[in-house]
C-alpha cells in the first residue's frame, strides 16, 4: 500500500485525537472557549496535512511522478515521501503548541 496513503491516514486518526484532547484539556480548565479555538486549530492542520499532499498529487502528476525513472525521479519521491511523513505530524505539532498556550494561561477563576 502506499506509504503517503497510510500517513495521512494515521496523520488524520492522531490528529482527530489531539483535537478531542487538547478540547477536553481546555474545558478542564474552564478555558472552554481557547480549547475550542485549539481544537479547531488541530483540524485544520489535520486538513492541510491530509489534503496538501493529495492535492499535489493530483494537479502535478508529472513532476513528482516521472515515467522515465532514473535518478531525478528517485530523489523526488524520496523528498515526497520526507515531506509527508512530517505532515502526518502537523497536528501534533499544533496541538503541543496550544497545550503550551493554555498551561500558560492557567485555569479561570
């Protein structure tokens, strides 16, 4: 199976994950409208590490995809395949960053 294919799956499945947390976190706090701001944050980044690469894929084809094979098509799908491996982690990456805001911030009172 395609290697790009199961990490964005698994990139949309943490991901998911995360903004269910970092939500239940800020409502924890009763700083229930930041983890709603945070949650929202993870699910973009969950859509643009999900669908960047597939979006890419289908409008050019031919510049990741070169039918000739040989040594430039190698390094681009090894560049391909490093890029969206670190897109699959994007929502984490967001997530930690809004944890970081709201420890910071501190519980209402």
């Amino acid at each position: 199976m395609n290697t790009t294919l199961n990490l964005s799956s698994l990139g949309a499945s943490t991901g998911i994950l995360a903004a269910g947390l970092i939500f239940m976190y800020g409502v924890w706090l009763g700083r229930r409208d930041l983890g709603l701001r945070a949650a929202m944050g993870v699910m973009v980044a969950v859509l643009m590490g999900g669908l960047l690469p597939m979006i890419v894929m289908w409008s050019a084809p031919q510049l990741l995809f070169p039918s000739s094979g040989g040594l430039r098509g190698s390094v681009l799908m090894v560049i391909w395949n490093i890029v969206s491996a670190g897109l699959a982690f994007l929502p984490w990456a967001v997530a930690l960053n809004w944890l970081e805001l709201l420890r910071r911030e501190g519980p209402s009172t």
